[in-house]
C-alpha cells in the first residue's frame, strides 16, 4: 500500500481505504442521503414560512418605525402624514415620572398629551394670564402655533383648554430627534406650576438630550458615507486584489513565507526569554521575592517579584525548545504541507470561480438573516392597541368617580366629565390573543431557524467547494481531465442529493449553539448573584460547550468534504473521515498550524495594509496626490477607515475561507491517495510530484490513456 501511516499497526481507528479501480473522483451514480432529515427541514422551512406569515398578519412594526400621539395614531401615515413629528405638552413630566430606560422600553410615552406637529418649536413661549380670557383662535391659531390636539375649536377659550389639557400651556425650543421634539438642552425652564426649575430637570433634559438625539449624528455619518464612499470602494478592491494575489502566489512564495513566520515565531520567543531573563536579574538583585508579598488578589503586584519572571522565562523555553524539535522531528510533514498550500493555490488558480463563491454565501446568508429580523420584528409587535382613560391628577374632587384605566374607543364621543384632563389614550399592546399566548414559542422557533438556516448555508458551501476542489485532485492530467465547469456541477449535485445530510450536520451544530446561547443569557442573568464557586462551574460549562461547538464544526467540515466525493449518509461520512484523520493525527495537527499561521498572516497582511493606507489618505496624511485624489473633508475621519478595514477583512475572510477549504479538501485526498494507491501502473498516485519527491515515491509509469476520464 502507499506509505506508512502516522498510527502503524493500529487498527483501532479502521482499515485503510481499499483499492477501487472503478473509483476516479466524486462518485457521479449516488442517491440521496438523509431523507428523513430532508423532509423535516423542507417541513420545517413551511413552518419558519408559516410563521412568518402569522407574524406579517398580526404585527405592527410601525410603532417602532414612528411615534405615536395620545390617540394613538401614528404620526407621519395617514391623516397625520404631513405631521412627522411628535410634541409632548409636558414633557418634564416624562423625566419626573420615571427614568429614561423606561420611558424607551415604554415607547417613550409619557403621562402628557401628545400631539403630532409638521416642525417643532423655535422660539420658547408661555401661555400668559391676559390670554387666559382669549379665545384659542386668538393665541394659538392665529400666531401659527398649531400645537392643540385635533379638534379643539377656535372659540373655546384658551382657560379652558388648558384645564382640559387640550393645548400647550408652554412651549420650548425643540429639535427632532428619533420622530419627537425634544427642548435644547440650554433651554430656559419655565416658571409655571407643577414644573420645578431646578438642576436635576435640566441635568434630565440634556440626559435625554444626549441618549437620543441621533439626528444629528446620523445626519453627519451619512454625510461622511456620501464623501468618501468611493474611496471606501477603493479601498474595498484595494483589499480583493492583495487577496486574490496573496492566494495565486502562494504556490511561489509558500516556502519561503512559511519559513519566515517559524523563524519569525522562534525570534519572539527568544526576545520574550531574553526579555523575562533581564527582569528576573534586575528583581532577584533587588531580592524581590514572592514570600515577601504573600498572597493577593492584585495580580499586577505579582510583577514586581521574581519568582513571575522566571515562571514566564521557563514556559517560553519549554515553547521555544519544543518547537525547535518540532522542526527537526517533523521537517518532512512541514514539506508535505506546505507542498499542498502549493497544490492549492494552483486549484484555485484553475478554477477562479471558486474565488467568488463566498458572494452566494454571503447573499444567502443575509437574507436568512433579513428574513429572521422582520420575523421577530413583527411578532414583538403582534397584539391589539389598547386605550384606556387617563387624567392627570385623580386627586381632584371631580376625578375620584373617573374610570381610569379602564378601556375606551378613541374614535368615539368625549366622555362628558368635570374631571379636567380626562382623555382617551393609548395604553399599549394586549398581552393576550392567538399569537400573544404561543408568542414565546414562536420566538423560540424563529431562532432556531436563524440558526438551522445559517449553519445550513454554510455548509452547503463547504461541501460545494470539496467537490469542486476534489474534482481537481483526482485528475490524473490538469488540468486536461478536470471536469467543465466544476462549481456549478458540485453545486447541482449537492442540492440534489445531499439537502438532508447538510441539515442533519447544521442542527447539530445549531442545538449546540443555542444551548451555548441559553448559557450565556443565564450567566448574565445570574451574575451578580453567583458565588465564586457558582462562577466557576459556570465557567466550565461554557468552556465545555465551547470546545463541543470547536469539534462539531470540525467533524462537519470533513463530513461535507467526504460527502461531496462518496455521496453517503453524514454519519457515515463523518465517521470515515475521522477515522482517516486519526490514522494521520500528525500530519493533520502539522498542516492545520501551519495553514492557520500562514491564513492569519494572509488577512494581517491585507487588513493592515487597507488600515493603514486608509488611515494616510483619510487623515490628509499623504500629500502630492493631486487635486483629484485629496482626501474628503469628514465629520468623523475614523468612519471610513473602520468601514475600510471591516470590508477588508469581511473580503480577505471569504478569500482564504475558499482557500482553507481547498487545503482541507487535497489533504483528505492526498491521504486517501496514499492508502489507496501504491505507484504501480494499475494504482498510479494522483498527487503532484512535488508531494511524490517529497514523500519519496514516484508512479511506476505514467498513466497515460488507460485512467483518462
């Protein structure tokens, strides 16, 4: 057979794969897998569709999108659609009744009328005591301060209607923030009564003030966007090419580069020792000792003994020296990885279509996640307004008879009551209905069809990739014998077959996410709570679940990968391939490292470099560009550079995601091609002869025309 494997003799992980002369790559005679986890996710997409659908009927998103007056109508739809802004009579009372974290979970009502406005007030004005015997024609009307509630007539006498709370008895300088008015923060507080003019009042004010007045903000970042949006693009491309080019040119400089980062490695530690070992002499002659300092909860003290400083300089020369014996003992596997980096950056450059996969990924991805968003967004705001009676203050003689709270019909008549202020207003949503008593479980289903959805789409990318990338590896002339048009084959075959078996695999994994999920929403709710043993348990839980998260995505990666070229169950898949991997545990924790520190170098480089190029330019650092390339005046100079090195970084991930997966894919073949084949004419290998030089090994003779697909 073709080469000795890392665990000889042992048999405790399978056989080696038998010789199959039928076999010449992804099998293209397969049957579907997984049928039964087919039909439930095809059930379960219906009832994600289902639900959304429930949600889209009963849900009302616009009182999240708009603000809404005492009646409840919206402002800015309707009757009210050139009145986008909502005016609070009082709006001190909305900082006395409560804080502000309520007032925002409430909906930002507060215990005062509200009216919807075209603009909100300019100029501070106080309703004086000659008006009070005017009509509110006279003092509102016909100064063009429409801020009554609707409906109030002309003639009606402006005492009259502020007993009644129908209009303003104030009103301040205001700016729009969030669709509502809210008085500048140097406002003058007017003396009238119940209304105190003390600090507290303008310190909640411009608390307020700062916590929601995102217009101005937004105002400016869309400025900023719309100046340098361009050279955000630029630096967007700027970003593709130094990742297209770092993956084609790695089958030149793989060696090297790799040899770099070790020596690179081995030189930090070295200036960690030696670092360690000079402040271990400088402590020790100050005789600095831990038994002086006892035990402490500050850790920063533990700097300043020596006993640190050596603990740290022996933990680096453990590193440093089993890493020199790493390179000594498996310089040969370190050839053979880096040889399939080669091999797979020559698959990519084959197929470049590969490349650009991640943008499918990427749009199937979103509109799960959009899908998700407006599902929960609507069933969060499913239910039936309620309006209930409200009067300012029930401890007036008239108002102790008053049904307040009770339910009212806004639409209907004015209860005729000398209660004064008594009006209809709106309450919020009914708790209770056909949707509100499943609510939670809805809920609970929407996210596990995020869930289910995204790790679905994942892995339906990974496995098309392997078996575009496993279409390359066995064929025996490159690229003569790769099949045309690879991708798109892999993809048809995937979706065919294998809809089951790529959901099997993502509700694993989305059980495991959701149970870490759950974990964490319980540590928050509990923290502060919790005793240091409470924290501790809490702890490995989450690290246990963490590092079952880590393996699953692992396992499914490889099953995928053996998926996409035998076309059987995911357990099956997912059993050989890790039984293949475990009879090779060496060289693939060797070639995961090393491609790990070579794809990190990978993104460190083009993250970088777009950062710092985009931090020069928009910062008007770099001068002589001429007058064509000089850099945006901006509001916020760090937004474009924060969006730059995002992109880059959303960009160089999707790159060296393909990249990985190629890598990954060629080992499974390369290890399969070495228990498969042995060089003979009848079982010639289908690696490169870089890995054949490498490993030792040559085909006997070529396989010329006898293996040609």
């Amino acid at each position: 057979m073709g080469a000795k494997q890392d665990g000889d003799g042992d048999e405790a992980y399978g056989k080696p794969v038998k010789y199959d002369p039928s076999f010449q790559g992804p099998i293209k005679n397969r049957s579907c897998t997984d049928i039964i986890c087919c039909v439930l996710f095809f059930l379960f997409i219906l009832g994600y569709i289902a639900v959304g659908t429930v949600a889209w009927l009963y849900g009302d998103p616009r009182q999240v999108l708009y603000p809404r007056n005492s009646t409840g109508a919206y402002c800015g739809m309707g009757t009210n659609k050139d009145k986008p802004y909502l005016l609070y009579f009082n709006i001190f009372s909305c900082i006395l009744a409560t804080n502000i974290i309520t007032v925002a979970k409430d909906g930002l009502q507060c215990p005062t009328p509200q009216v919807c406005v075209s603009s909100c007030p300019e100029v501070s004005w106080v309703v004086k005591k000659d008006d009070f015997s005017l009509t509110v024609g006279e003092v509102f009307y016909a100064a063009n301060r429409n801020f009554c509630l609707p409906g109030v007539p002309s003639n009606m006498l402006v005492l009259e209607s502020l007993q009644q709370e129908l209009c303003p008895s104030f009103l301040l300088p205001s700016t729009p923030a969030l669709g509502r008015c809210f008085p500048w923060y140097n406002s003058t507080v007017p003396e009238l009564p119940g209304i105190s003019s003390n600090t507290s009042i303008a310190q909640g004010i411009s608390g307020l003030l700062d916590s929601l007045n995102a217009r101005d903000i937004s105002v400016k970042i869309f400025e900023d966007f719309a100046h340098s949006w361009y050279w955000i693009l630029v630096a967007l491309g700027v970003a593709l090419v130094l990742s297209l080019l770092f993956v084609l040119l790695l089958r030149l400089v793989a060696g090297p580069l790799v040899l770099v980062l070790i020596v690179g490695v081995l030189g930090v530690l070295a200036y960690g020792i030696y670092f360690c070992w000079k402040e271990y002499q400088v402590l020790r002659d100050r005789g600095a000792s831990i038994t002086q300092l006892g035990f402490t909860t500050n850790f920063s003290a533990y700097r300043s003994v020596q006993e640190t400083w050596l603990a740290a300089l022996i933990v680096l020369a453990v590193l440093e020296g089993l890493l020199l014996l790493m390179l000594i003992f498996l310089r040969q596997r370190i050839r053979i990885a880096i040889a399939l980096l080669k091999e797979a950056s020559k698959a990519v450059g084959q197929m470049m279509s590969t490349m650009f996969y991640p943008l499918v990924t990427f749009v199937l991805l979103f509109i799960c996640i959009v899908y998700w968003a407006m599902l929960a967004l609507y069933l969060a705001t499913s239910g039936q307004p309620q309006y209930v009676f409200w009067a300012p203050n029930i401890s007036l003689p008239n108002c102790e008879k008053v049904p307040v709270n009770t339910s009212c019909d806004p639409t209907a008549q004015p209860m005729n009551s000398s209660c004064p202020g008594l009006m209809c207003v709106f309450k919020g949503y009914l708790s209770t209905g056909l949707v509100q008593r499943f609510l939670f479980n809805l809920q609970i289903y929407g996210v596990l069809g995020l869930f289910w959805t995204l790790n679905w789409v994942i892995a339906l990318g990974q496995c098309v990739l392997a078996g575009a990338f496993a279409s390359f590896y066995w064929a025996f002339h490159k690229p003569r014998d790769i099949p045309t048009f690879p991708l798109s084959a892999a993809f048809i075959r995937t979706l065919r077959y294998h809809t089951g078996s790529l959901a099997f695999g993502a509700l694993i994994l989305s059980l495991v996410q959701i149970a870490r999920v759950i974990l964490e929403y319980i540590d928050h709710k509990v923290r502060g709570a919790q005793n240091p043993v409470a924290r501790c348990i809490m702890c490995c839980f989450k690290c246990c679940l963490w590092c079952l998260e880590k393996f699953i995505k692992f396992l499914n990666r490889n099953a995928y990968i053996m998926i996409a070229i035998y076309g059987k169950n995911f357990c099956v898949s997912a059993k050989n391939a890790l039984k293949l991997l475990m009879r090779n545990i060496v060289r693939v924790v060797v070639l995961d490292k090393v491609t790990d520190l070579l794809l990190f170098f990978g993104k460190l480089l083009v993250v970088g470099g777009v950062g710092v190029l985009s931090f020069f330019f928009f910062t008007g650092r770099i001068s002589g560009l001429g007058k064509n390339f000089e850099s945006p005046h901006l509001n916020y100079y760090w937004l474009p550079i924060m969006t730059s090195i995002l992109g880059a970084y959303v960009i160089a991930s999707g790159f060296f995601s393909v990249f990985g997966m190629c890598v990954d894919t060629l080992f499974l073949c390369f290890l399969e091609d070495l228990e498969r084949n042995d060089g003979s004419p009848d079982r010639p290998y289908y690696m490169s002869k870089a890995l054949l030089k490498i490993l030792g090994k040559k085909n006997e003779t070529p396989p010329g025309n006898k293996r040609k697909k």
